[in-house]
C-alpha cells in the first residue's frame, strides 16, 4: 500500500517543497497491490526530472514533438490520455498531487504506451517555475477543486500568483483553458482573467463557452456534474 509518508518518495525526484499547499488530503481509498506497484515501475520512468531548476520541456520526450501541453490536476486521466493518444506529435505534462488519481493515469499511460506523456505526482507550481518563458501551446485546468468555503478561497489554484506563471510559460498565442461545474469558481475565473493585458477570453457568445472544447471526451468529474443537474463552463484564454 502507498501511505503518506511515501509521497517524496514517489515523486520520482528529489523532494520538492510548494511555498504554500494549495490541495488537502492526498490520499482517497487504498490502492490495490497492482495499482501501488506502478509508482515503483512506471512513474520512475515517465515522471517530469526535478534534478535542477530549469526544465527542457521538449526534450522531455525521446522523440521530436511539435508543441508541448500541460494538464493541471488531471484526475483520473481520462482527458490527458484522450489528448495524447489523438495529438502523437504534441508532448504533454502532466500535473495530480493525488496518488488515487496518479495511480489511474500511471496504469492508463502504461496500458497505451504512450510515449509522448511525462507526469509529475505533486503541485504544478514546481513544473511551472522550471519552464522556460513561451514554452507550452496550451495549459489547461479542468474541474479544479472549487474550495466553495470563504475561508478556502485562498486554496483556489487560480489565484493572481499562479496565472502570472501560467502567463510567463505561454506561447503567444497559447490557450489558457479552465472547466468548471461551479458557476461562483466560473466568475472567480473571470474576475482574475478578464481585466488582463495577457490575455484575451475568446468567447463571443454564450455557447462559446457552453459547448465543450473540440474532440472533447468528457471526463468522470464533468458526468458526476451533469447527473446532478449542474451545467459546466468551459472558458479559453488566449495569450496576447
């Protein structure tokens, strides 16, 4: 079994420290033998270096790609894999502090083979500070974690400080894309984003942004949502 006290242990690199924890709990119910077994066999081979503080994302992958993308607390997987399997000329990183969720993703990857996907089992912010300026053609947020208590907000992933970084590791041109089921989380994004002079929300009309994003597989998040009668938003920035 994968206790807590493993967690630096499984991060595939030296312990890393976040200035400040932005997720709770780690853990959800325990892995099978199989599933804990993959943070010993698989995440060694596909997790993101943190040996030094400056990261080649490109060269994090054993064959030329064309753009690289990054996933923020993926979850399940279910969205990074649809994204790889159908984009094989892009590479994506890949960013879940859960292990229940690493765990899916490290079995998912393994099982396609995917080649193209590195994965870091621990907060984003410690991929976003080793990127180089205008490195990654899209980063996205889905279904974050909402901290829906006042007292929470400040866990918010989206917050002045880490949309400054996502901002710096941009393209010109690069999406910022976030989706939500939350609407107080929706506008607490658009509040943070609109007045920006980096970024540009493309939206033109209300189904801009209440049609799910092109080649969208959905994910188990967004149907729990959906069967509990919620409408998600799904909101895309582009970098100025």
């Amino acid at each position: 079994m994968v206790s807590s006290s493993d967690d630096d242990t499984l991060r595939g690199g030296p312990a890393q420290r976040p200035a400040r924890t932005l997720f709770g709990r780690r853990k959800g119910h325990p892995l099978t033998e199989t599933r804990a077994a993959l943070f010993e066999t698989v995440l060694p081979r596909v997790a993101v270096p943190l040996d030094n503080d400056c990261l080649d994302p490109e060269g994090l992958f054993a064959f030329p790609v064309n753009d690289v993308r990054m996933e923020i607390g993926f979850g399940g997987g279910e969205h990074l894999v649809h994204e790889a399997e159908t984009r094989a000329a892009s590479g994506f990183i890949g960013c879940e502090p859960f292990v229940n969720g690493m765990a899916k993703a490290l079995a998912a990857v393994d099982e396609a083979g995917l080649a193209n996907v590195r994965l870091h089992f621990g907060d984003a912010v410690e991929i976003l500070d080793r990127l180089p300026d205008a490195s990654l053609a899209r980063v996205d947020l889905l279904y974050p974690d909402p901290w829906p208590k006042k007292r929470h907000w400040k866990r918010r992933f989206v917050a002045d400080d880490r949309i400054d970084r996502i901002a710096r590791v941009l393209r010109p041109g690069g999406q910022f894309r976030m989706a939500s089921d939350i609407p107080s989380y929706v506008d607490w994004t658009l509040k943070h984003l609109i007045d920006r002079s980096d970024f540009r929300w493309t939206a033109r009309a209300a189904a801009d942004w209440r049609t799910p994003y092109p080649g969208w597989p959905g994910t188990r998040y967004e149907a729990k949502a959906l069967e509990a009668g919620r409408v998600p938003a799904y909101l895309t920035f582009e970098r100025v």
